[in-house]
C-alpha cells in the first residue's frame, strides 16, 4: 500500500478518534464549566449582599443620630402625656378633662380611669358629663385644640325633649341638659432606651 492510500484509511480513525476524545472531554468540561458559572453568580450575589451590609453598618451611627433628633423634635411637640407611670399620666388627664368641661359651661358627673395595660403607652379616661350642647362642642373644640393630644371615642349623647300643650298644639319646653359619655385617650411619651 502507498502513503496515500495509508493516510486515506487513518484519516477516518484519526477523526473519529478526535471527535470521540472532544466528546469525552466536553461531557467532562461542560458540568465543571456550569458549575463554575453557578459558583460565580453566586459569589457575585454574595459579594453585593456583602456590600450592603457593609453600607448599612457605615450608615448607622447616622441613622441612630436622625432617631435622636426625631425623638426629640417630637417630645418638644407636645404631643405625648409626660409622667412618670400610666397612673400619674391618667390623674393629669382627669383634671384636664374635668377642668376643661368646667371652663365649657358643663357639668362633670364622674370619669373613670380606662384600663391602661390593655395598651401599653396609652392612657384613658371614661367621662359622663351634662350640659347643653354649646357646652358638648366647646368641650370636644377645646379636648381637640389643646396639648398633649388626645383622641375623642365613643362619643354619646342622650337628650330628652318634653312638650306642653299649648292650644291645640304640642310645643317644646325648655330642653333639659344633655346627657354626654366620651372616652379621652391619650399617647404616653415612651422612654428613650
């Protein structure tokens, strides 16, 4: 046989030997290689969560800073009950209650000292008053315009109009006073930690 004819007979074995070493190579580079791109995205996932973690930490003591101030812009607002305990803060409520439905022309018939460990920071008063109702709307105006804020709940008013006859015809007599129930509640100022 010639040289020709030799290299004619290899060339097919030589291809299919090459063809058959690039498979076996590419069934066992292609897993490695997938897994290799898996590890880096995750690496690079990881590193960026890394990084805003780190961010986060620098930002801390700025963000502990802004909370300083913003409790204290809203303790020099007013607009939380200062007092030692819940007890203290209820009695401070009752007397403003008690003082502004006096300054309204009403009549403080009893209040009541809600239950405040149903809602820790929060203190209430359950107050039954009478009067007319120019007295009703000063004393919820001046509960609403006044500081530290308090909220107005379960608002009832019960009145009770007699007539007279007079002719042929039923005519109102003077209105006996209102009978009003309310509930005052009112945030207490939470300790700094």
């Amino acid at each position: 046989m010639s040289d020709g004819t030799r290299h004619r007979n290899c060339t097919p074995l030589l291809i299919m030997l090459f063809s058959f070493a690039s498979l076996l190579l590419l069934l066992i580079l292609l897993p490695w290689w997938s897994q290799w791109q898996k590890d880096r995205e995750q690496a690079a996932v990881i590193s960026a969560r890394i990084a805003r973690y780190r961010a986060l930490l620098d930002s801390r003591s700025r963000l502990e800073a802004g909370l300083k101030e913003i409790d204290t812009r809203l303790k020099q607002s007013g607009y939380f009950m200062e007092a030692t305990s819940p007890e203290v803060a209820a009695a401070e409520l009752q007397n403003r209650v008690k003082a502004v439905v006096t300054r309204a022309g009403g009549t403080l018939v009893s209040s009541e000292v809600l239950n405040a460990e149903k809602e820790p920071g929060w203190v209430g008063v359950k107050v039954r008053m009478t009067g007319d109702d120019d007295a009703l709307s000063r004393t919820l105006l001046a509960l609403r315009r006044t500081r530290p804020v308090v909220l107005v709940e379960a608002l009832t008013v019960r009145g009770q109009v007699r007539y007279r006859r007079q002719g042929d015809r039923m005519v109102p007599q003077s209105a006996p006073p209102l009978d009003i129930g309310f509930q005052v509640v009112g945030r207490t100022w939470r300790k700094s930690p």
